[in-house]
C-alpha cells in the first residue's frame, strides 16, 4: 500500500509539470484549485489532497489527459490507479 501511494505521489508531482509547462493549463488549474503561484511550496506541493488535486485537474478533460500520458509514458488507467491512493477519492465514497 506504501508503494502505490508512493506511485501516486510521483504521479502528480509529474503532472503538476506538466501543467506549470503549458501557460493555459497552469492558469486554469490555479483558477480550478484556489492555489496561488505563491502558496507553491515543498509543504504544499507533498500535501495529499493536493497532490489530489493535481490529478483531478488532469482527470478532468480528455485532452490534458492524453497529453499528461504521452509525455509521461503512462496510461489513463496508471492516472486513475494513482488518484484512487490519495484522498476524496471516489473509492472513498
């Protein structure tokens, strides 16, 4: 269970490069998410409902999506499986 938690944290922290490399997605997640460049730090950044909310961004829209798994050479199924470890997972519901 460790490991996959784990997983999901390199998961999002990779996706929340991939959202601060595009212009557009970086400003509608800060938008979506209530975060400001700012408040960005080490703490934040290995807070778990906010790593959550970096995956539910990507989860989101089919486009971001795709193009998260391209460039990180996973598949949607990988995305999901990581967002399933971090909390307000539908899982949990």
């Amino acid at each position: 269970m460790k490991q996959a938690y784990l997983n999901a944290e390199i998961i999002a922290l990779q996706a929340l490069n991939f959202i601060f490399e595009n212009e557009d997605y970086q400003s509608a997640f800060l938008e979506n998410s209530g975060i400001s460049i700012g408040d960005l730090n080490a703490d934040l950044i290995k807070n778990p409902e906010t790593l959550a909310a970096i995956l539910d961004f990507i989860l989101e829209g089919d486009q971001t999506l795709l193009g998260f798994c391209e460039i990180a050479q996973l598949t949607h199924q990988d995305v999901w499986r990581a967002r399933l470890q971090l909390p307000g997972s539908p899982a949990e519901g």
